[in-house]
C-alpha cells in the first residue's frame, strides 16, 4: 500500500523522486522519506512523519545531492508513524538501504536471529530485518544482487523492495514476491526510473517493464537486466503505456476527487466507445475471448472484489443475471476463500479492481484458479496483476484514479458489466439481436445523462452544507439501487468521518427503523423504477418517525416533493443502468460534506488506495 519511486541516471535524483512521491501519495501518506547516494557513494537519507510536504520542507533545510536515489510514502502496518520507521530503512553500518512494500510475516523469529548475532535494530518494522540481511550478505563479499536474492529466500509473505548501496554506486536493484503491489521499471533514454505505480514516472517515460512475482531486476542508467529470485535470465517486455501525465495530474481541479467525479462522462465515453456495433446488436470484448459453447457452457459466475469495486459487484448481479441470465454469486474478496466456494470449469470468477492490485481479491483469483474457474477481472490499472494473470479482461478506460474514494471506477466498472452481460446474453442466446441493440443503445444515453447530474454540482453543495452537521446517516434503496445506497454510504464515511449506513429499504422495518428521529437524515433513493411506490411508502414510515428524508428522485416527480425535506433530481435511466446515473449526486453530496467540513478528501486518514496487505 505503500508508494515507492526509484532512480538511476543522469539528473538529479532529489526532485525527481520527490515529484514521483507526491504522485504516489495517495498510496499510503503517514511518513515518507528518501535516500541518495552522492559522488562519493556515501548514503544520505531524509525521512519524516506525517505528509510529503513534511519531506519536502526536510530536504529543502538539509539538500541532497546525488543521481541515484530511491523514495518512499507509507502506510503504517508494523510501528507507529514515525521517522524511525519511516523508509527508507539503512543497515547498521550503513552500508544498504531499502524501500520496501508489504509485511515480512516471519520478521519476529528473523530479528531474533539478527538481534543473536549482534545486530541492532533502529525501527520497529518488519522491514528493517530485509535491509538488515541483505547488509548481513553484502558483509560477507555477496555482490548487492547476490544478497538481495538470498536475503529474500528468508522471507515469507509478499513484497516489493528496491535496494541500492554504496559499494554499488551506480545501480538499483528492485525485486517483487508475490501480490504486495507493483514493481514497475520506466525505461527512459540514458536514465531508468522504478516505481510501484504509473503515476510517479509517466512524465518521464511511458515505456515500463513490469515485474511478476517471483522476479528481480538489476537496474542502472543505460541498461536493465531481469531475472527470477533463483537469478535465471527472463526476456524483458517492455509495453507502450497509453495513460498520460496530464490525466494523473490535478488540473484545474482543487482536488483529485473533484476532478474524478466529473471525469466520469468522458470515462464513460472510452469505456463504451468502440465496444458496440449497434447495427449488428453486436458487443466487442476482444481482450476477454470466449466461444458461444464455452458461454453457453457456464453455470455461476462469482464476482469478488472489496470495497467500493464489491459494491459495484453486487449491482452488476442484477445486470447479469437479468440479461445473461447467469447466477451470480458476489463475494468480498478478503472472505471468498473461506467459504469452501463451488467451482469447476463451468464456472468463471470476475475479479472487479480498478487498482487490480488488491490482494484479497488476487488471492481470491488464484483460488478461483486453483479449483479450475475462468478467470476474469474488469481492471482499471494497465499491466497490473489482475490484468496479466486472468485469462480475459475488461479494461475500465476510466485513466488513473488518484482520490482514495473510488468515484469513476465504480460507474465504469458498472458499465464494463453492462457491457459483459450483453457480450454473454449474444452467445448464450438470451436476448435476440434486436433486444441487444436496443439494450446498447440504451449505453449511449449515459455520458449524457450523467452530465446533467453533474450540472447540479452547486445545489448538491448547498444541500451538504445544511447536512454536514449531522453525524449519523442511512441511505436506503432497493433492487438495483440498494448496492447505490451502500456506496453512497461508504463515500460519506471514507471522506467526512460521519457514521453512514447502507440499508435495503425493505430492511428498515427489522431494525434501523428505531434509530430514526430528527438527528439522523435518511438518504432514500426514490426513482422511478418497479419499487418506486414501495420507495415512497419507505419515505413515509421514515417521516412517520421524525426523521429527515433527503430523496434522490426523478425530475418533475411531485409526489416525492410533497413527502421529502429535501430532493435532488436525476434523469430517468434505464433500470440497470440507473446506478451509474444514482451514485454520482451521491458521490458529490460525501463530497461536498467532507470539503465543507475542512477534511483532505484525497487523502483520507487511515485508508489507502492499493490495499497490498491482507
Ligand atoms: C481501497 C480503496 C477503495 C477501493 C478498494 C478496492 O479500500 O480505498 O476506494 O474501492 O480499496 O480497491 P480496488 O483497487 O481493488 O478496486
């Protein structure tokens, strides 16, 4: 969960890597620090608490000098939040330092061991036993790739670690295990950058080199060498990536959040762009192969995601089943595993993750693979894991996602199913071609639709300032839009603080109906869809009860104006595509609420956007 940068070349490697941590800070955000090595290959290093600016401020006071160097943004999991534990982490003579990515399971009997034959401990990290190691080898005459390759061998759980030493100037050395996140190599002209995202060098270069578990890397200005952890040659490939430095910047836009929740038109726009033949009632999903025997041959299909991409899982149930009709069973993917889950070969298990690094839902896929699924994901992040290891993907064209609440990787992820349900319904004979057409056209409408929601950003606004007060929510729906009430909910928690719960309306009347009075705003999701006269009489009991009804209803809907205290309106959609049009006034209500409240919503406490640990 951590961001890691690296550099080998000509420039100076201070700013270089600063720019490419601040790109990675939604990553993990509670300490940061950087290291480089100067003309004389001494090492220096600059670590502090709290957020990147706090380095910056470090290193403006006490500068470094030097073209090689490597970088670090944390998120806590083994010591508190503090320099000392800060990356990135340096042997006791000083003679290697590390960044690293992951949790070093075994690090409590490796630190003994260490502590036994005399070596010190600075932090109380997992990681430092990594750095203390591979000095420990570099001691005893291992050239630095030598001792990072054994060191690793002592190791359990997954990593991602970048090295580089002294005696070594001119080089780096970077490895991945397993599913700790990404080691990406960027391969620029006389220079080479190492980062665990995209972000942090597309301004550099866009041709990258990524590592799979289970390889390493020795990387120096002009040149790059890959081989497996057990030091076997592996023929590079390096891929063009598309993404562009300007779609990972901010923009015009205060923040990342803002900019993402209006970029959803545009994401919309690519992700059904060259996906439809309308005259044919035709789908394309070339990137995800599969004969119409092989579609009609499938039983179930699990989705497992977490977050906010299980919430759009769990709409996407509805697309699918309704229009492919394929079970769909969705599942968390921190918990899939430990359900015993019925799979053979007529089944197939979509992953959905925009970072496609989660590693609850990595594990999940390799299980899935181990008891004989199909394997598919719906990924937003290019060359990532869950792209590279299914065996057909759906790539979500929502560009990077930087605020840490998801906002375009749900209504994308959303459409992408869409999409998936139809390509299935076409070779599993359940809708005609003229019933696919026509359900894609209904696609084309979104970009519009969601549009107009957008153009009510400032009356969302002036409602959050009358909501923020409240501390406590529930957002019900129904059918299709109670998975939007839970991501509704979710958005407010992550980025205001304020306790918000997703409910099913129906669900109300067994509990959550006796927490309703006048201090906790019901947030029901009322359009006009077969459970709308459910949905009002829903309204009613909450109003019965004193309690304040915000409804998300359709434009010219009266009777609703008449029950709520208040209304936003949103453009009628087409049943299974309604969520992609509901969530975003939801979206932009958390919004608003957390930026009036004076809150980072970019960069909420405690969370972060990969989740690399389990
Ligand atoms: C983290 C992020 C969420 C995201 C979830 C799943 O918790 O903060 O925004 O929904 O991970 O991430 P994924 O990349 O797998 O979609």
């Amino acid at each position: 969960m951590c961001g890691i940068v690296g550099y080998v070349g000509p420039q100076e490697a201070t700013p270089i890597i600063l720019n490419g941590l601040m790109r990675l800070e939604y990553r993990g955000y509670d300490s940061a620090g950087i290291a480089v090595i100067d003309a004389q290959g001494a090492i220096h290093v600059r670590r502090s608490v709290g957020k990147l600016a706090e380095l910056e401020h470090l290193v403006a006071q006490q500068p470094l000098a030097g073209t090689v160097g490597i970088g670090h943004t944390r998120w806590a999991t083994h010591g508190v939040p503090a320099a000392r534990n800060a990356h990135p982490h340096v042997g006791m003579n000083g003679r290697v330092v590390l960044v690293h990515n992951g949790i070093v399971e075994n690090y409590l009997p490796l630190r003994a061991e260490l502590e036994a034959e005399g070596i010190q401990f600075a932090s109380e990290t997992d990681t430092e036993v990594i750095v203390q190691l591979v000095e420990r080898y570099l001691e005893s005459g291992c050239s630095l790739e030598t001792a990072v390759r054994r060191a690793l061998g002592h190791l359990t759980g997954a990593h991602g670690v970048v090295l580089m030493t002294g005696d070594e100037p001119d080089r780096l050395v970077a490895a991945r295990i397993g599913h700790a996140g990404g080691v990406t190599l960027g391969v620029g002209e006389g220079e080479m950058f190492i980062a665990s995202d995209l972000p942090a060098v597309l301004r550099h270069t866009r041709r990258m080199v990524f590592l799979e578990p289970g390889q390493m890397a020795v990387v120096e200005a002009d040149r790059y060498r890959v081989t497996t952890l057990a030091g076997e040659p592996v023929p590079a490939e390096e891929q063009v990536v598309s993404w562009d430095p300007v779609s990972a910047a901010k923009g015009a836009y205060e923040r990342f959040m803002k900019k993402e929740i209006h970029e959803q038109v545009e994401a919309l726009t690519a992700t059904i762009g060259g996906r439809l033949d309308l005259e044919a009632g035709r789908v394309f999903l070339p990137t995800l192969p599969l004969t119409d025997d092989a579609a009609r041959d499938l039983t179930r299909l699990f989705t497992v995601a977490c977050g906010t991409s299980y919430y759009s899982g769990l709409a996407g149930k509805y697309m699918i089943e309704s229009l492919a009709r394929l079970p769909v069973e969705v599942a968390y993917g921190s918990e899939f595993r430990y359900t015993d889950p019925i799979i053979d070969r007529s089944t197939a298990l979509l992953a959905i993750t925009q970072s496609g690094e989660t590693v609850d839902t990595l594990v999940s896929m390799e299980e899935g693979r181990r008891r004989g699924a199909r394997l598919w994901s719906i990924v937003n992040a290019i060359g990532s894991q869950a792209m590279r290891i299914a065996d057909g993907y759906i790539g979500m064209q929502a560009g990077p996602e930087i605020g840490v609440a998801s906002t375009k990787a749900f209504t994308t992820s959303l459409a992408d199913q869409y999409l998936l349900a139809l390509y299935l319904a076409a070779k599993r004979g359940t809708l005609s071609a003229t019933e696919i057409r026509a359900r894609a056209n209904d696609l084309l409408a979104l970009p519009r639709l969601v549009s107009q929601v957008l153009a009510q950003d400032e009356t969302i606004r002036q409602l959050a300032i009358r909501l923020a007060r409240y501390r406590n929510f529930l957002y019900i729906g129904r059918g299709i839009n109670f998975p939007v009430a839970l991501e509704g909910a979710l958005k407010l928690k992550e980025i205001s603080y304020i306790h918000a719960e997703g409910y099913p309306a129906g669900e109300m009347k067994h509990g959550p109906i006796a927490l309703i009075d006048e201090q906790m705003p019901v947030v029901a999701i009322v359009t006009q869809d077969r459970v709308y006269e459910k949905m009002l009489s829903q309204v009613e009991q909450a109003k019965a009860r004193g309690g304040l009804v915000v409804a998300l209803a359709n434009e010219g809907d009266q009777t609703i104006a008449e029950k709520a205290d208040y209304v936003v309106t949103v453009p009628v959609a087409p049943p299974l595509l309604a969520p992609i049009v509901n969530v975003v006034p939801l979206q932009l209500l958390a919004y608003h609420m957390a930026t009036w409240l004076g809150l980072d919503v970019d960069q909420p406490r405690n969370l972060a956007k990969s989740v690399t640990v389990e």
